[in-house]
C-alpha cells in the first residue's frame, strides 16, 4: 500500500514538474517575443495561460492585479496576437510586416479599459506561398527573418509554409542514390528561381547553385523553424511530389521516368523537368528518404506540401493515371510519417481548368483518405473554387487571398469583398480556416492584417469593416487624427474597390515596356485602374494634412509614399496619352513637351521612391550579395536578384516584367531608359517622316535588359533611405495636384 501511494507521489509530482516545466517555457517564448518588439516595456506586461474551449484558440487581454497589461492565451501564439491587437487597438501603433526595429513607444502604455476575450473561429490560419521565396525571401538573413516570423505569430499564423533550406535535403538525397554532387548542384536553379525549380516547372535555370546557399539555407531553416515552434506554429513543410533529376536514369535506367513537355515561360527544352511515375517503388523509397532526412535535420510538424503538375501537363490525363498519382505521394508520405497530412494548392486547377475537369479532381480527391488532403483555395478572390467542385468534394481546405504576382506595387485591396467572403466561407462545414498566398510582400498590408483579424470576431458576421478601417487608420497615426480616419474612409470607399485585380494587374505605365497603345502590351490589363485617380489624389492631400505628431509615425509616412507614387504613376498613363496624341498628329512640339513631362516625372517617383526603406532596389541587390563567400559569388547572387525582379531572359525565357515593381533605383537604370530610348526612337522618326521600328525596339530591349540584368550597366543603388518622405511627396503633390485633382 506504501509502495502504492509513493508511486502515485512521484507520478502527480513529476506531471506537476512537466506542467511546471511547460508553463516557464510558455512564459518564456511570450515575454522573448515582447522583448524583441517592445524592449522598453516589456516589464509592464504579465503572461498567464488559460485553457481553449471547443479546441479553439483564444485569448483575453485585462488589467493585472498588479496594475500591469495582462494577457492570457491558450498557446504562445494566442498571446502574440493578443498582444499585437493590445498594441492596434489600446497603445494604437502598428507592427509592419517590413520592420527593421523594435516599435518605439514613449510613455506610459495605457491599460484596457475592461477585459477582451476573443476565441478564433478559423483553426487554421495559412501564410507563403512557394513563390514567396523567389519574390521575397531568397536573400533574407536571420535578423529579416526574426521580425517576420514575429509578425506572423502577431497575426495569429499558425500554419506558415516554410520551404528555405530543402536544397540540403535533396542533396543528401539524392547524393544516397548515386549521383554526385556537382550533378545535383547543377540540377538546382538559381536561388530566386528555385520556387519554380521545386514545383518542377524548371531545371537548371541560373544553376548550379553554390554549396554556400545551399549550407547557408540549412542553417537559416533550422533557426526559422524553431523559433515558429517557440510560437507554438506548425509549419507546412515539402514533401516529394516526383520530380526527379534527369541523371536518375542512368542510376536506374528501367525505371519509368517521363520528361515533361517542355515550354514552361517560353523556356527552351534545355530546362525541362523529369517525372518519376508513381507506379515505382522508387518513388516511395524516394520519398522515406526525403522526408526522414527532413526530420532528421529540422523535425516535423507532420504538415507537407506537395503540388504535383503545377503549370505543366502531367505524362497522362486518365482520371486513373490521376488518382494513382495523388494515392502515391499520400501513401509515401503516410509510410515515412503515420501522422501526414498533405497540404496542395488548387491554383494548379484554377489555373488550367480546360484540363483539369471535376472528374479529374474528384479522383485525385477520392484516392486519399478524408481529411489527409487538404485544399489551399489559392486565390479565393478572383474566384472561390470550392463553389465549383462541391466543397472539394468533402476535403477540407483553407481560403485564401493571393492579392498579387511577383511582389507588384500596385494599389490593391478590395477590403469589401473579402471580409464578405470571409465571413461566409467559415460557415462551410469542410472550411479549415483562412490564409493568404501572396507572391510577394508588397504595398498593400491592410488587407493582409484585416484578413486574419476577421476570424477572431464573434461571430464573425459581426465583423463592421466601417469601424475597422477607422481603427486601422488611427493606429497608422498613433492617434484620433480626422485626417488620417477620412482619408482612409475614401481609400476604402472610392480606391480599394472591389473590382481591382490583385493578379495580372499592372497599373502604372513607367514599368510597362514601351508601346504606343497600352492595350497592345504583354500585360492586357496592366493600365486598368479601377477608379478615379482624383479620388486617390484627394486621400493623400487629406492624409497630408496630418498634424505633426501623426507626421511622426513611420507608418503615416510608408502610407504617404505609397499613395503618393500609385497617384504619380497614374497621371503618368495620362501624360503618355498626350505623348502618343501628339506623335499621331506630327506636333513635334507638344511631344517633345510631353515626352519630356513623362521622364521628369518618372525621375521624380524614383526620388520619392528612394525615401522609404520598402522601395529600394540597394538593398536587395546588397542583400543578394551578402550571400557571397568571394567577388564572383557575389556578382552571381547579384545577377540572380537583378534577373527575379525584371526580366528571365536567357535563350527562352519569356517571362517579362513580371515582378513589375515601383523601386528606387529600378525606375531611373532599368525602366525609364526603355522608355527614354522609345521616345528617343519616336523623335527621330517624326522628324524624318518614316514609321517606328518596332523589331529594332524590341532588339535593343533585349540587349539592354541582358546588360542590365548582367551588370553592364552600373550606378551606385542606395541601401539606406535618402531625404524627408513626406516633404518630398508633398512637394511633389503641390507640383502636380492641379492635374492630380481634376
């Protein structure tokens, strides 16, 4: 009987000391991630762990006993965004997904008024998408990489996808079957590439990629994927989907390997990928060994993502050939993990919907048991595609807002629509949750935040986008400013429509390559702005109007900036219309006026451009060549970052001006010289009386961007921030507000 009670001692008292254990850890990660955003404040706040309801998370946020800020979650994360809406709601002052420092706060912190409790609806909060790490993340260090992993905690992501640093794996991998090691380096693409080389759309391109990366990505996942655990995260990692290097055949030359069609981009054959078919039992042994080499060196959250035939025509479209596929990769992942889960973007569907009929999803659904196979609704507002399958036919899945290509800077963020369909979609019994597939950090983070506020409203009907657009412009300002809070209501009114394109929208006329009618472009709608450049102007001259402590904030002046080079760049469209009138009509004078107007103004954004940290073109190139170990690495990382942002451009490539971005540094070196040449090309032709060249054009082009996209074509691109942003937007503004407002 004594041996008895002692046992159930020692048992209550070591479950005692692993809760105790837990408990300090919980601490611990809340109070470092507080440290890291609000060092000087950090003792004014107080950390308590409370149990979720109906496996919801939740969080409060209440007044301590000790007069303190309290704030209470069910997990690390919960406390994170208690603590971010703590900071929007009560401190108002916004923590940007593009911060370089901690926030500063003056003062005292003020204490809620009454207890918040808030419980989230959505389980499942998804952020990245595998693009993100070509237009965004190549060149990130771990300082980069540490306040964005906070920010998305702040946001409530409990399911970012994390793909840095499988180079290592699939090294070691494929180095276990045979090849050598030059062979894979070689098979790799570039680093900015290797998002299109992962989803097997391209071999090779910008290769081979240096042990350097590859090394210095294997130590930045595993210090990502830790922290995102610290965060209480689960991350979405890669599984094997079948692409396999082209030399696998001569380890295993029976073995059933198709070569994709080529033409992906417009590249040459010289870049095409290989398909393993799932009939081999290589493709399960291939699998084991990827995802137990994963877990060896970063562990496992049993979350992987996996996205066979994306962009690309699988070697069969029999429904069969289908299923057998998706029953393959699910199946090997289940062998090497019991616990898989698969995560599979349905932009692959959207997409190329001529071929991927309802019967051929629905088999590819049915093959894998329900509930393993989860749908990421990849651009839920261009169009819902659970709408047109039946729900996924049962599988759960993710909505998700996608909002851009390439990282565009263009004014996008139909606010309205998604908060409705947000609201609606988390009704749907299969709906996991939300998410957001972005390209690339880009200039319109309202609509990212007020995404995944939406699911901690109750019910989430209930959600008044009036009042949270109110709030969002007091916390850009730090305070009640009627400026900010009535030019915000316009932007959400008669700017941030619904009707704007988020992707394949490329508004503004300086990134597009020279043309005389906009409509004849490679991007058929990149002119199309879905509302009035007035309405635009008049936010931004009643934003100006600010008073000064507003002023101060770092926000107000990204908002400044930003609006003020979206309105810049749309007079332009209308300055180019005068340009192209005035060659039609042989008047030398009015179009050596207005051309003129056209590049002054195109040097002017870049000026203003070059005052905010978010816009320049130095720091990702100088980003880029930190990578380097020698001079000729750096100049390789270099070219990398220079070809991802402008043009892919070796024998094949098509991809032009994707990116499409409003940078420093950008506008004047790469831009505006195409369109300072085209003018130049026009003149002499209205001159002499013959017709525009147009092949001559486009030749030179070529050659230019190569030169450029190679170096040949250098100047000094400032890291740091140059001049006052909102001086130089109002001055600006008061230059041209006449033409701006009419």
């Amino acid at each position: 009987m004594k041996n008895h009670l002692l046992s159930l001692l020692l048992l209550v008292a070591c479950h005692q000391s692993i809760y105790a254990s837990s408990y300090q850890s919980f601490v611990k990660n809340s109070e470092a991630l507080i440290q890291r955003v609000l060092p000087e404040k950090t003792n004014h706040f107080v950390i308590e762990q409370i149990s979720s309801e109906n496996g919801k998370d939740v969080f409060e946020i209440g007044t301590a006993e000790n007069g303190k800020i309290l704030l209470c979650g069910n997990s690390e994360l919960s406390v994170a965004i208690a603590f971010n809406l703590y900071l929007r709601d009560i401190a108002k002052v916004s923590y940007d997904w593009y911060a370089e420092s901690p926030l500063p706060i003056k003062g005292e912190l003020p204490l809620p008024i009454s207890t918040i409790r808030m419980e989230c609806s959505a389980q499942e909060r998804f952020f990245n998408n595998t693009c993100t790490f070509g237009y965004t993340f190549p060149f990130w260090n771990w300082e980069r990489w540490e306040k964005y992993i906070d920010w998305l905690a702040m946001n409530g992501i409990n399911r970012p996808l994390m793909l840095a640093g499988q180079e290592k794996i699939w090294l070691n991998v494929w180095q276990s079957f045979g090849l050598k090691k030059e062979d894979i380096q070689a098979y790799f693409s570039g680093p900015a590439h290797l998002p299109w080389h992962r989803m097997a759309n391209l071999d090779k391109w910008g290769g081979p990629l240096p042990i350097s990366y590859i090394e210095g990505q294997y130590r930045l996942q595993k210090k990502i994927l830790a922290r995102c655990r610290e965060l209480a995260m689960e991350p979405v990692l890669p599984a094997f989907a079948g692409h396999v290097p082209e030399q696998l055949k001569q380890v295993y030359p029976e073995a059933n390997i198709h070569q994709i069609s080529p033409g992906w981009g417009g590249m040459d054959a010289d870049y095409t990928t290989y398909f393993l078919d799932p009939s081999e039992e290589l493709f399960s042994e291939i699998q084991f060994r990827f995802l137990k080499e994963q877990d060896k060196l970063y562990g496992s959250s049993h979350r992987y993502s996996a996205d066979p035939f994306n962009e690309i025509d699988p070697p069969s479209w029999e429904p069969e050939y289908i299923a057998a596929v998706a029953k393959t990769i699910y199946q090997s992942m289940k062998n090497a993990d019991s616990k898989a889960r698969w995560y599979q973007m349905s932009w692959t569907f959207y997409y190329d919907s001529e071929h991927w009929t309802q019967e051929r999803l629905k088999a590819m659904v049915e093959s894998v048991p329900k509930g393993k196979l989860i749908f990421l609704d990849y651009a839920a507002e261009e169009e819902e595609f659970y709408k047109r399958t039946e729900s996924f036919y049962g599988a759960p899945f993710i909505w998700c807002y996608l909002g851009n290509f390439g990282g565009n800077t263009h004014l996008v963020a139909p606010l309205n629509k998604v908060s409705k369909r947000i609201a609606d979609v988390l009704k749907v019994e299969n709906c996991l949750g939300v998410g957001a597939t972005l390209e690339g950090l880009n200039v319109n983070p309202e609509i990212y935040e007020m995404t995944f506020e939406i699911p901690w409203n109750h019910p989430v009907s209930a959600f008044d986008l009036n009042k949270w657009i109110k709030k969002y412009a007091v916390r850009r300002v730090g305070q009640d400013d009627a400026a900010a809070i009535e030019a915000w209501k316009i932007l959400k009114e008669k700017v941030l429509l619904d009707e704007a394109q988020g992707i394949g929208n490329h508004s503004v006329v300086f990134q597009v390559l020279p043309v005389m009618n906009l409509k004849e472009s490679s991007w058929t709608t990149n002119t199309f702005v879905p509302y009035n450049n007035s309405d635009l102007a008049k936010a931004l001259q009643i934003l100006l109007e600010a008073n000064e402590d507003s002023r101060k904030n770092d926000a107000y002046c990204f908002d400044v900036v930003n609006l003020a080079r979206q309105t810049l760049g749309n007079y332009g469209s209308t300055l180019h219309e005068k340009m192209i009138k005035a060659y039609q009509e042989k008047n030398i004078s009015d179009f050596d006026k207005y051309s003129h107007q056209f590049v002054t103004l195109g040097l002017e954004i870049d000026t203003l451009l070059g005052t905010r940290k978010e816009f320049l073109l130095g720091s990702w190139l100088s980003d880029a060549r930190r990578w380097g170990k020698t001079e000729t690495e750096k100049a390789y990382y270099e070219k990398n970052a220079r070809e991802i942002i402008t043009t892919w451009h070796k024998p094949g490539g098509e991809l032009v001006d994707y990116a499409n971005r409003q940078w420093n540094g950008l506008m004047r070196s790469y831009y505006l010289p195409r369109w300072e040449k085209f003018i130049e090309l026009m003149q002499k032709y209205l001159i002499s009386g013959t017709s525009f060249e147009q092949e001559a054009f486009s030749a030179w082009c070529v050659d230019f961007e190569r030169k450029w996209i190679n170096g040949q074509i250098q100047e000094n691109f400032s890291e740091k921030p140059k001049g006052n942003a909102v001086e130089t937007a109002r001055r600006l503004f008061d230059k041209y507000k006449h033409e701006l407002l009419k």
